[in-house]
C-alpha cells in the first residue's frame, strides 16, 4: 500500500489529514555565515524545560560584591 493509498483509505475512515507546512523555496536557509543550515537544524526547536534564573551565578560571590546592569 502506498502512502497516497494509505491517506486515502484514513480519510475514508473519517479522519482529517493535514500535511505538514514547508516553506516552499528551492533556495537553502542560510546561517550567519552564509553558509547552508546543517541537516539536524530544526528552526521550531523549543526547549523542554524555561531556562532557570542567574542567581546562581551570583551566589558565590556574596553579599559584598556589587554587580552592574549594563543596558
């Protein structure tokens, strides 16, 4: 059975089947190099877990030591 097949006996059956969304270009995605994006590049990553806070990068330094926000 093929994949059309496949879909079609799905859709018969009363499911929807939506295709993926690719951008249709035949130019490469680019870095900042200007170089092609290697194949593991997947550009809809997100991370399983919130990135913590900087605390502890603070924390060893103790109460004396003053930090400056550069903005």
């Amino acid at each position: 059975m093929s994949l059309t097949e496949a879909l079609a006996a799905v859709k018969a059956a009363g499911y929807r089947v939506t295709k993926s969304r690719t951008r249709a270009t035949d130019r490469p995605t680019l870095n900042c190099l200007g170089l092609p994006m290697s194949p593991q590049y997947d550009p809809n990553y997100r991370m399983k877990y919130r990135a913590g806070s900087t605390a502890h990068l603070y924390k060893p330094y103790g109460p004396y030591m003053k930090f400056v926000q550069m903005t």
